[in-house]
C-alpha cells in the first residue's frame, strides 16, 4: 500500500513553475539564461497598495477575517463588478480566496462529482486540467486553434458538451495564447450554453485590463444576462495589479455557489492574509491610471517579440489582443536537426533546444494541451527580450 493518496497520481506539478526553477537554477549555477516562463509582471507592486498594507497593520488589522474577505474587500469588488462590468452582485454572492487559483479550486471542488465533465478549450492555463481531476472531475479538452486565435469556435463547444458536462472553463484574455474573445465572439458561445440550460461557465477574467489596440474587453455574463444564475465570474488583482505573492483572488456568482466554496475554504486556509486584503480595497478603490501605462510597455514588448519570432526561421507567431504571452508555433522547427545531430521531433524538444544552445527558457505547447507550439512571457525587460529572441532566432537558424 502506497503512503500517498492515489488522487496525486492523476496530477503533475505546475510545469510553467517547473521551468522558472529550472531558469533560476541554472543562473544561480553560474550559466546565462533568460526566463521566459514567468506569468507575473515584471513591476513592482505599486506604492500607494503597498502604503494600505502598512496602515493596515498599523491599524492592527492583524486578525482572522470573514471565510469570504472582509465585507470592505467584497464591497470594493462589487463596485468593480458594477463599474468595470455592469455586473449586479452583493457583498453575499463574492467570495475571495488565496489567489484566483485557490478560488477556481474551491468552485471545481464544491461542485463535482466523479465522472462530472469540465469543459476544457485547449491551449488552456495549466491548472484547470489537474484542478478538476483532483476534484474527481473529468477535463474534456476542446481544440481552439490558431485559426480560430485560439479561441473556442461554438460548434467545438457544442461538439463537446454531455449530458455529464458540468463546467465550461473559459478564459479571456488567455494564458497561454494572449487570445480574447469579443462581445460577439462571446453572444456566439453563450447562444449554445442558453441551449444547454444544464451547463455553468466559470469564467476566469483575470487578464481582463491587459488588453491592447483598444480591444474592448467584455464577460459572459454581461453578454448574456441568461447565464448570470449559472456563471461564475472570476477575477484577481495578481496581474493587473502587480500583486501575484499577496495572494488575492475572487469571484462572484449565484449564492447558492458561492456558499459552498466557502464552506470548503473554511476547512483549507480559511482566508487569504488580512493585510493582503487590505491592500486589495486600496488596488481595486484607488487610482488605476498606472494600468494604461504598464499596457503601453507590455504592448510595445508584444510587437517587438511578435516581429522578431515571425522573422525566425520555421516560427510562425500571431499578434494577440491581450494578457502578456504570445504562442507561436513552432511546427516549421519539428523534423529540423540540431548542431548536435538531435532531431526535433516535439515543441517539448524544441524548448530544451532552445534551454541548451542559447540559455532561452520558454514553456512547451503540450504542457498548455496544444502542440506543437509553445509559450513565452513578455513580462520582462524589453533589453532581454531582444536578446532572447536574437538568440531563439539563432536557435532556429542552425537547424538543418
Ligand atoms: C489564466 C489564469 N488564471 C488564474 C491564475 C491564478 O492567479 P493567482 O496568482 O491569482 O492565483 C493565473 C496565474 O497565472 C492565470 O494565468
């Protein structure tokens, strides 16, 4: 009899965390690399959230707070909801959980049963797969290829759905493609799920003020007001806000729901940290002016990485409408040979090419379950990213 439970067997650890160890590993062993792999912005939290947190526990705010959030945090939100979404929803149907991660894990594990399906576009964010199966749940992955911008079409979505489907995931704009969906793109999808009146759509929203060329971000349940009773609206100040190690993550939905994900936090980690919390009002009231400016950098990085992957030999890279990824293909490299005589045969031996010859560390296609592409983050500096795609390029240009 094994120690360990058997549900560990059906997961693996988050492979874009397992590529910025190993990016950090090989720099603190003295090699020149450049991490590619990081999801979090390369800014600084800024001063005025962290100045709440000091006040905050200046103020003693040092103590247990609602499972939910303080009722401060979910009255900050539900004006966020209101005013960024034109989304009605009361301090009661938001709960904020350690991260947007532990808040889409308390919805997956206060809903499924084994057996119960989770509707999947692929490429997907790496955890919603594994979230699912350690709920006991089943991912049915759907294809939303390049082109589609890899995004979900309504007839995959239909195509997809059972009768034990419980969950469609979507995610806009999208880790690990940048892809968001419009207004209409959405009306479309949400016409299938008006037909399916047995499916809820957790939509994870937390890229929406990442966005570019005056993309207009819209939600689902703002599309179709139909789905509000079985949408989960789910959003977080890591990105957006600089904020990725004050874990706070949250989201709002039907009461029944919303309930529940609180009973099982209840019994996890009760609440994110109360000084996070604190400095989440101050993010989500305070002056937002700073996001404009950070898009404008993020936006001139896009452009400068999107030009010079399509300029390298056998890569083909679309331009995507938000978050701070590209995925490019990567399938004019696969059948190529390295210097060493080693042939390409997968985007996962195409990223350890790249690791090896020229200390590039990216994330491959099949760990986001669409190959053969693969994954690098913008957010870091524009001086690096020249010269890491300088060298992917070179990379590319010594296959035979
Ligand atoms: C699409 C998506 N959703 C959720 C999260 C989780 O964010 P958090 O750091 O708030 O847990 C991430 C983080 O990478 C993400 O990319």
């Amino acid at each position: 009899m094994s120690f360990l439970a058997q549900r560990l067997s059906r997961i693996k650890p988050s492979p874009t965390i397992a590529v910025s160890t190993k990016a950090a590993e090989l720099k603190a062993a003295g090699r020149d690399v450049i991490g590619l792999g990081a999801g979090e912005p390369d800014f600084d939290t800024p001063q005025h959230i962290k100045d709440a947190a000091i006040e905050a526990m200046r103020q003693g705010k040092t103590k247990y707070t609602a499972v939910a959030g303080t009722l401060e945090l979910r009255e900050a939100i539900a004006a966020k909801f209101k005013r960024d979404n034109g989304l009605d929803y009361t301090p009661d149907q938001i709960t904020v959980g350690c991260g947007g991660k532990q808040t889409i894990y308390n919805a997956l594990m206060a809903t499924l049963d084994p057996g119960d399906e989770v509707v999947i576009p692929a490429p997907y964010w790496v955890s919603y797969p594994d979230i699912a199966l350690l709920a006991e749940g089943s991912p049915v992955i759907a294809e939303a290829g390049p082109a589609t911008g890899f995004k979900l079409e309504p007839g995959a979505l239909d195509a997809a759905i059972t009768e034990r489907t419980k969950w469609l995931i979507l995610n806009s704009p999208s880790n690990p493609s940048g892809g968001a969906y419009t207004r209409d793109e959405l009306k479309a999808l949400a016409d299938v799920l008006v037909r399916h009146s047995h499916v809820w759509v957790l939509t994870d929203d937390m890229y929406e003020h990442i966005v570019y060329d005056s993309f207009e971000f819209s939600t689902i349940a703002q599309v179709e007001p139909a789905l509000y009773e079985r949408t989960l609206t789910l959003n977080g100040v890591s990105k957006a806000y600089c904020m990725t190690g004050w874990r706070v993550g949250y989201a709002a939905g039907p009461l029944e729901l919303v309930k529940a994900m609180n009973k099982i936090q209840s019994q996890s980690t009760t609440h994110t940290s109360s000084i996070s919390q604190a400095a989440a009002v101050a993010a989500l009231n305070g002056p937002q002016d700073f996001i404009a400016e950070h898009n404008a950098v993020f936006k001139e990085r896009r452009d400068l990485v999107v030009g010079m992957l399509n300029e390298a030999d056998g890569l083909e890279c679309l331009t995507p409408e938000g978050a701070f990824y590209v995925y490019p293909s990567c399938a004019g490299c696969v059948g190529r040979k390295t210097p060493e005589g080693k042939i390409i045969e997968t985007d996962a031996d195409f990223v350890t090419y790249l690791l090896e010859a020229e200390g590039v560390a990216a994330v491959h296609g099949e760990a986001f379950g669409l190959s053969p592409f693969f994954r690098i983050s913008y957010a870091t500096s524009t001086e690096l990213l020249q010269e890491a795609c300088s060298r992917i390029q070179r990379a590319c240009a010594a296959l035979s």
